[in-house]
C-alpha cells in the first residue's frame, strides 16, 4: 500500500496536489470511512483544507471538537463513540468513530488529519500506524507545510 502511495505522490506538482491526493488515498484504502481531510493552523485555530466526504465546518478553535483537542495535546486520538466525547463537533451526523493525528513540519505544528467513520469503534492502532507512516511519506514530499498564508 505504501508502494502504490510513493508512486502517487512522487514529483507532485504542488502540496495542495499531494495534501488532495493523500485525502483520496486514505479514503480509498481505509474501508467504512465518511470523511478524511485536513485542517491547518491559521491565527490559532484550525481551518478546513483539502478532503473527501460531505462540507464540513471550515473554522474549528483550538478547544473544541476532537480536531482541536489534538491541537492542544499535539497527540494522536482514536475516539470510539464520538457521541461520548465532550464537545465533539459532528460535522456529518453520520459519523461515530474517529481518528485526528497531529501534523509536524520541520517540528512546527501545522494541523491535524482527521478520519471519521459511521461505525462505532472503526480504528485500531494498525490503522493509526497506518495513517501515520503515510503522513510521514507525505511530509517527504510537501516543499512548504501549512498551505495557508
Ligand atoms: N468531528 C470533528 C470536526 C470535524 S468533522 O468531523 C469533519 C471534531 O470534533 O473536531
């Protein structure tokens, strides 16, 4: 699987080509998912970027929902019944479990990639591993980072 994303993403002509592609990849390879997409920091909050699944809120504060508690911890989060997360902002009303990992460029924080799904309990840590070896491949190809000003 990583094979067939290096394939995809080498010589992207721009971050915001890799940032799309790697949302449709994600989607395409990670089974009874409704939403994978980016958020990227701008004037301390989170902002919507590329991704697959219905509109979604496009500003998220740093300490609401799922997206902006990781933005507070900088740590990854599988959460299994979102409806049992406090302040958890439901975007697609049907999603029920999710996963938000945080993104480092160059060690600065630069925003979170978020994962829904409309089954309860849907990740595991293979599937955190998973998303994050490709982030890691994906950071190898992004030249700048946060694709906001
Ligand atoms: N559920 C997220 C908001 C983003 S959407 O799901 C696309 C949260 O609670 O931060």
């Amino acid at each position: 699987m990583l094979n067939s994303y290096h394939s995809l993403i080498s010589n992207s002509p721009s971050d915001l080509t890799t940032y799309s592609n790697t949302t449709a990849f994600l989607m395409e390879t990670l089974p009874n998912c409704n939403w994978v997409g980016f958020y990227f920091v701008h004037n301390n909050q989170l902002i919507l970027g590329p991704f697959q699944g219905k509109v979604a809120c496009e500003v998220i504060p740093f300490d609401k929902g799922v997206c902006g508690h990781v933005a507070t911890t900088k740590k990854p989060i599988i959460v299994d019944d979102v409806h049992l997360f406090p302040g958890h902002i439901a975007c697609d009303e049907a999603s029920q479990s999710e996963m938000v990992i945080p993104l480092f460029y160059n060690d600065e924080f630069i925003g979170v990639l978020d994962i829904d799904a409309p089954i309860k309990n849907r990740f595991t840590n293979e599937d955190l591993k998973y998303t994050q070896d490709i982030t890691k491949r994906m950071f190898q190809e992004i030249k700048k980072g946060n694709l906001l000003p």
